[in-house]
C-alpha cells in the first residue's frame, strides 16, 4: 500500500495499520490483502466477483473490515457482498469506500451488499464513502443494501457520505421480522456540483417490528440532495423517517418521506426539515473569536455529529 491507499483507510475504515481479526481489503477490483479465522470466514464467489462472509452462531464483539480502494480511472467496479450472520451473533463491520481519482476518466464502484440475519443477531454496519484527487474524472458510488431481519434481531446501519463525491445513489432495501429491529443514522455532506441520492424501502413484516431512520445533510454550492424513504408497515410495527437538512449557497434538497399502513395496527410517523443556519448561531460563535467560514463549519460540524 501506498500513502494515497493509507490516507483512505484511515479515513474510511479508522484503519492506521493491518487490523485484528477477519478482513478483506479491495484495491482496483483486485484483493489487495485477507484473513479470515473460525469466528468469522471470508470466502471468494466461485461464480462472480465478490465475497461470502459467514459469522458463527453466538459470536460475540468481533469486528471484521472489509474497505475497498478505488486509485485509478476509467474504471468501474463491481461487488456483490453476502452476510450470514449466525443466531445471538452480535459484530461491528466496518465497510465503506475511498475513492482517489487524479485522471480525466471516471472511476465509478458499485457495491451490491446483501444481509441475513439470524434469530437474536445483532450487526453494526459502518459504511462511509469519501473521493479525493484533483483530476476531472468524476468519482461515483452506488451501493445497493439489502437487509433481512429475523425474529428479534436488530440492524444498525451508520452511513456517512464525507464529501468529494461527484455522485452517488444509495439504495437500501429491507424486510423486518416479528419483533426485529432497523436503525439507520445517515449523514451526508455535498459541495460544488455534487449529487446525492438516498432511496429506502422497508417492510415493517413481523409483529412488533421497529425501524428508526435519521438522515442528517448539508448541501453547500451547488450541489443538490434527493431523499426518498417508503416505510410500509404490514402489522403491529413502529416506524420512523426523519429528513433534516441545511441548505447553504444555491445548493437544493428534495425530500419525499412516504408512509403506507396496511394494518390498522402499524404506527408510522415522517418528518422532513430543511432550512439555513440560523444567524445567532454564526453570530455568537464569531463573537468567540472564529470567522463567519470557521463559525460556518462549527455549526455543520455540530449538526452531522
């Protein structure tokens, strides 16, 4: 690995050398370096490209990193990511994408991830996605996430967009069983001509089930935000989809949270706010000394925390 391929980890992965425990680390759609052990195994796709990760029943706080790289232009690449994960299971995995494109061609990944959770499993699942380089190539993501939750397992999903990204379409999609869990925490931060697309689906299926969804953006230039969430509730369920954003410069955000109660007994609620920075608040900062760009990048930095 080079410093290019040091920095991304680090900033996608908090990787600063070779991590502990089961990994996969992917560099211009090649392994770049793997360990798996008899807690958690990584195995290759015979048929396509992409990897099987596969958690044994009942293991507990075990992490497994499993980064991609993208350093080249003209390239596209693409995954398919399958998760079992074992009954009363409960892992950290720490996924997520960099992107360096110093070239005029673009350099694009897609990433199809794919989870199966057993009874009782319990799945932290870090995603973050970041582009650097100064080249015009643009820099892409469009991972697709599908969830399966069975009976009283729970999915948190921390999904950060940290800026340089030319465009990305997130699509997650999941099925909550009987009395199963889906919390989702976005944050999305887009510049310049950027743009970025978040599309949930999910079907609230088993009695008792529950999904959270909080997504927290700001779009500054002239960048622009669409979020689209359908939260179906099929029985007895609670769902919640909450949009805020900040709006700065001519930048735009779209939010369209839908809610559809099959059952008599699903409770579902919306809400979606976008607005500017309040002037009090760039106002009493700067009185502590910082400047209108400094006090500017408290704020947003305050508000994605």
């Amino acid at each position: 690995m080079d410093k290019t391929d040091e920095q991304l980890l680090e900033t996608i992965a908090d990787l600063h050398s070779v991590p502990e425990g089961s990994f996969n680390i992917r560099k211009n759609g090649k392994l770049l370096a793997r360990n798996t052990n008899t807690d958690i195994e990584i195995v290759s796709k015979a048929d396509k490209d992409g990897i099987d990760i596969i958690v044994k029943p009942g293991v507990k706080n075990k992490s497994v990193h499993i980064p991609v790289l993208l350093t080249v232009g003209d390239f596209h690449d693409l995954v398919y990511n399958d998760f079992y994960i074992g009954e009363n299971a409960d892992v950290t995995i720490i996924a997520g994408c960099g992107i360096h494109n110093d070239t005029c061609g673009d350099s694009v990944h897609d990433g199809v991830h794919t989870f199966y959770l057993g009874k009782n499993a319990k799945v932290r699942y870090v995603e973050k996605h970041v582009g650097t380089g100064n080249g015009t190539g643009k820099k892409e993501f469009m991972p697709i996430t599908k969830i399966f939750l069975k009976e009283r397992s729970v999915f948190t999903m921390e999904s950060t967009q940290l800026g340089g990204v030319t465009y990305t379409n997130r699509k997650t999609l999941a099925t909550v069983g009987k009395g199963a869990q889906l919390i989702v925490k976005e944050k999305i931060l887009t510049d310049g001509s950027e743009k970025a697309i978040t599309d949930f689906k999910v079907n609230l299926r088993g009695k008792s089930s529950r999904a959270d969804i909080v997504s927290r953006s700001v779009a500054r230039g002239k960048s622009e935000q669409c979020f689209y969430s359908n939260m179906i509730g099929k029985n007895e369920c609670f769902g919640h989809v909450e949009c805020d954003g900040i709006v700065l410069d001519t930048a735009r955000i779209i939010s369209v949270p839908k809610i559809d109660a099959v059952s008599p007994e699903a409770s579902l609620v919306h809400e979606a706010a976008v607005g500017k920075i309040a002037g009090e608040q760039l106002l009493k900062l700067m009185s502590l000394g910082l400047s209108e760009q400094e006090a500017e990048d408290a704020v947003i930095q305050g508000f994605l925390n």
